[in-house]
C-alpha cells in the first residue's frame, strides 16, 4: 500500500509540472514591447523607478505596468508615463493587480477593432 501511495504522488506531482509548464502565459520579451510606442528598453526601464517614486507603488507594480502598457501599443511615448502614473496610482488607491488598471486607464483611449487592448500581453 504504501508504493501506492507513492507512486500516486510522483503522478501528481509530475501531473502539477506539466500543467504548470504548459498553462503557463508566454509573454514577450521588453525588446520586443519597447518599439510598439516608439520607445528603447533603456528608456523603459527608467521609467520605472520615476513611477514607483512618484506613486508609492512598488517596482514590481511599476515595471508590470509600464510592460503592459507598452504592450498593449497603445500610448505613445509621450503618453506612457502619465498614463503608467495614472495606472500604478490605481493599483494602490483602488487594490486593483496592474492588468485591472492598465486597462482602466486604456479604456479611456479610443482602439479600433480590438477586444481587449491586453490581448497579446
């Protein structure tokens, strides 16, 4: 009985790999979002920090919301960062994750023939 059980659980375990492996959101690279609003990595990455320093928000918080919103293509670089602002602020004043507010502040941008300014991200 007790291989039973052993061998039930390396199956579950084996069974959580795959499914994490394979259920898993591929996401692009930075390099690959950066050029959608007209922007360098480099000039991304920057922005995170000024985004956390002027909201409270944490770098994490920041960076995930200056990703999808450069994902999404929408912003232009001269709009990213006060609409990043605007987005990690939601964060911490409604307790909402960065996709709920990034597509908040995205849902005040007219987008023509798209479901959900998110989709690819």
């Amino acid at each position: 009985m007790k291989h039973v059980f052993s061998v039930a659980g390396l199956g579950l375990a084996a069974a959580f790999v795959v499914v994490f492996f394979t259920g898993r959101v591929d996401s692009k690279h930075l390099t690959a979002v950066a050029p959608r609003v007209g922007m360098h990595v480099d000039e991304l990455d920057a922005l995170v920090p000024r985004i956390a320093a002027q909201t409270g928000a944490t770098a994490g918080t920041s960076r995930r919301v200056v990703y999808l919103l450069a994902c999404s293509g929408i912003p232009t670089s001269a709009t990213i960062e006060d609409k990043a602002r605007e987005a990690a602020t939601i964060t911490e004043t409604q307790r909402m994750t960065a996709r709920q507010a990034a597509v908040v502040v995205l849902s005040g941008t007219r987008v023509e023939g798209l479901a959900s300014p998110l989709k690819d991200c």
